[in-house]
C-alpha cells in the first residue's frame, strides 16, 4: 500500500488548517499547491468523516473539526481511501479464481499478516504527529490501549475468510 495522492491532499489540506484558521478551499488549494477541485472533491470527504466543517456564503471555508492528537493516520486512509489493502484479494466479498479452485492461499495469508502490522502502524500514529514530527509519547502517554482517533479499529477477518475450507484460525485486521 502506498500513500496515494488522495491522501496526500489529504494530509495537505490537514496541515493547511492545523494552526487553527479558517480557510477556503481555493486558498488551500494555493497554499498547498494542489488543483482546486480536486482539493474541493477531498475537502467534502474529510468533512463526511468528521475532520473538518465546510461553511458556505460570505466569510465562510474550511476548519478542523478534531483534535489532531487524537486521530490517527489509519483514520485518514480509511476515511479517504475506498479499498486501501495490500492486495485487492482482501477485499471483502473478493472472488478469487485461485482459492475457489484449490482452497487455502497461503500467499493471501502472508500479505494479510504483513496488512495486519501496517495498520497496526498507521493506527499508532496521530495526525499531530504526522504532521508536526513531535514525540507522540510525551503527547498522549498510554494511548496504546486507546481506540482509534474515530473509534474505529481496523476490520478484524479470519486471514483466509473468502475461502470455505482453511484450516487456518489466524485473525488480521483488515
């Protein structure tokens, strides 16, 4: 999984409004030198998924509407992204050829595991982070046994769920 450019913006748009203004989406666009509509398309993504509000009219433009330190990057992907996995294979509900026919896959087991520690990896970094580079342990002692920013954890899925006939009992988050 890479960063794509849609989370990119993503993190732009963030750290445009991270020091607490209010700015419209042509501004950041400018700013954050990124095509202005693309920048609108993402900015009412983020404001869907809580991160910031979108006023409209006369004074009106962007503002965060979370605490930074409190949402983590997995957040963002998951908020932006539609299918962010390694493999299209662990997509929920995906159809594959190869385990209709021969059962267990141990390659999709594999990619699931390393899957797993990714997002357990973007889900231990907050935005503030990401953005400012400061030391989230010093910011938010004991936050390892916290949720998520959102709430939200990562999908939890047998590693080989798709297939009828396993063996395996192994959980990754998917």
């Amino acid at each position: 999984m890479l960063i794509t450019r849609e989370t990119d913006y993503a993190l732009r748009i963030l750290r445009s409004l991270s020091e607490g203004e209010s700015i419209t989406v042509g501004e950041m666009a400018v700013r954050e030198e990124m095509p202005q509509n693309f920048a609108y398309k993402i900015a009412k993504k983020l404001e869907k998924a809580g991160f910031l509000s979108i006023s409209r009219g006369i004074g009106g433009g962007c503002s965060l509407a979370c605490d930074l330190r409190k949402v983590t990057l997995f957040d963002l992907i998951t908020a932006v992204e539609n299918r962010a996995r390694l493999s299209s294979c662990m997509l929920p509900g995906y159809d594959c050829e190869w385990r209709r026919s021969n059962g267990c896959c141990r390659v999709h087991i594999q990619l699931c595991r390393v899957q797993e520690t990714i997002d357990k990896e973007l889900a231990s970094h907050t935005l503030h982070w990401v953005l400012n580079g400061e030391d989230e342990s010093k910011e938010n002692p004991g936050r390892e046994n916290e949720t998520y920013g959102s709430g939200r954890r990562p999908h939890t899925m047998k590693a080989d769920e798709n297939s009828e006939n396993t063996g395996q009992e192994n959980e990754t988050k998917m």
